[in-house]
C-alpha cells in the first residue's frame, strides 16, 4: 500500500511538471520622473543654456538649485528659462526671475521632442557664480 502511495504521489509530480499551463513570472518595470542636474559657472551679465530630450510627453518642471561663489551661497536672483534650442541658443518661451529654492519655479506640459533650460544674470552679478539647475520630467 505504501508503495502504491509513493508510486502515485510520483506519477502526479511528473504530469504536473510537464504541464504546459505553467505561468511565467513576470517583473513589472516601475518608471517615474526622471531628473538631470546641470551646472556650470555663469559670468556677470552672461548666459548660458542646456538641451535635453523627452521621450515622454508630460509635464516638465525647472528649478535653480543652488547659487554659490566660493562655496558660499549667493543672494542674486537670476533668470532661468524654459524653451527650444534654436541655432547656437535657446529661444525661451517661459521665463521667471528666481532665487535658488528646491521648489519648481517653472512648468509646463510638454509633447516628445528636444528643449533646452536657460540661465541668464539680468541683475548684475558682482563675480562670476557657479549654479545647478534641477530640470525633473516624465
């Protein structure tokens, strides 16, 4: 009788493992906002810009991050942009006057395709400043 049990258990292991109605495990991709940092030195009453790619339409945010001068946060407000890249600039199509803060300063919806991100010093920095700006999109 034991025998009998065993033998069976046996045969129920083998037709379940060659069952073609075994399920796949499958792993879910989690994707979400994506964020580029740039940063450079910006000279006194200059600009200077950065292009990036959606592959996503959806809605885009900018902010200045940080504004420093040998390490020491700067006061100075200065222009930051959001447009297209056109020739050997930026053609900005919105725009804000801004202190660094890790708030968005700037949004807007965006389709696929290429944009770029503006700094510009329209007050007058005293010396040249390094920056960062945050850029978080879909």
């Amino acid at each position: 009788m034991k025998l009998r049990g065993i033998v069976s258990l046996g045969l129920l292991l083998v037709a379940v493992a060659c069952s073609d109605d075994l399920e796949t495990p499958t792993s879910a991709t989690a994707t979400g906002p994506v964020t580029i940092l740039f940063s450079g030195t910006l000279q006194p009453r200059a600009s200077r810009f950065y292009s990036y790619t959606l592959t996503t339409a959806g809605s885009v945010s900018a902010l200045l991050a940080s504004v420093e001068r040998n390490g020491a946060p700067v006061a100075n407000p200065l222009e930051i942009g959001i447009g297209s890249p056109a020739g050997t600039g930026c053609a900005v199509t919105l725009s804000e006057n801004v202190s660094a803060s890790l708030i968005p300063q700037l949004r807007h919806d965006a389709a696929v395709g290429t944009y770029c991100v503006r700094i510009a010093d329209t007050e007058g920095l005293s010396a040249p400043t390094t920056f960062t700006i945050r850029v978080i999109h879909p």
